[in-house]
C-alpha cells in the first residue's frame, strides 16, 4: 500500500527555489577581463549541498579566432565536468551540458577556452549555471489535496 500520510514536517512541503549565477566574461587587458587565447579562469565558487541542473554560454560578441575558439565550464581547471563544447566564434546559445554535479561542501566555477589561430582581445559572452540549494526554503508550501 502507497504511503498517504501528507502531514507537513519541517521543511519538507516548502517550496524550493532555483539559483543561477550569470557571469559576464570580456576579453581585454583590463581588470576582471579574460586575455583572448587558450586558458583557464576561476570565475567563482558555488555554494555548498547544491546540484547544478543546466548550464550554457551565451555568446554577444563573437570571437575572431581564427580557426576555433572553444569553451567548457568545470569545477577544475580545464575541467568540462558541467559543459563542454561552447561555441564562442557563434552568437548566440551554445555548450552541451554534461551533466548534473553534486557541490558537497561546495566547488570553484572554472571556463576553460581553447583557441585555435591568431585571436584578439573582441569577445564578449554570458556564463550561466543553474544550480538548486535544495536546503534552502522560500517559506512558501506547496499544496496538499486530501
């Protein structure tokens, strides 16, 4: 027989809600901009007992490289643990998610890029990472029908 006791305990009906971190990368000499070429950049660190459900790079101004420019996004550095394949020479949404990933006490957000051929510093792309604190509560329940 199906478990059909519905009374609420603790936090368990509170709804849940889903964090993103959105991260403008810009290549230049200037500070907090990325030098054009290959390399790997901490970008942040996300936070502790938290699943990281999508991911993309959304490019704005593309790269000149001239052959290739690639970019995966990883907890270590050059690391595609979370996407891989991001397209930075294409407008637009690009990147395939590789898969959920588990923060336990927490883990560093890194891009790493592979350029092929000259580039210079024009690039300009949005870093999103989806991510849900499953601990963290917004106070609300969610409906019970009896």
């Amino acid at each position: 027989m199906a478990f059909t006791d519905k009374t609420r305990a603790g936090n368990f009906h509170q709804k849940k809600s889903e964090c993103e971190f959105a991260g403008v990368v810009v290549e230049g000499t200037g500070n907090s901009q990325i030098p054009s070429g290959s390399g790997n950049f901490l970008l942040a660190n996300l936070p502790p007992r938290s699943i990281v459900t999508a991911a993309y790079i959304h490019t704005l101004v593309a790269s000149d490289a001239a052959t290739s420019n690639v970019a995966t996004i990883g907890t270590t550095e050059g690391g595609s643990e979370i996407l891989s394949a991001g397209d930075l020479t294409a407008l637009g949404e690009s990147g395939s998610f590789t898969g959920q990933v588990f923060t336990d006490t927490g883990v560093p957000l890194y891009l790493g890029v592979v350029t092929t051929g000259a580039a210079t510093d024009v690039g300009e792309y949005v870093v999103v990472v989806e991510y849900l604190e499953f601990e963290k509560t917004t106070g609300e329940y969610t409906t019970i029908s009896k």
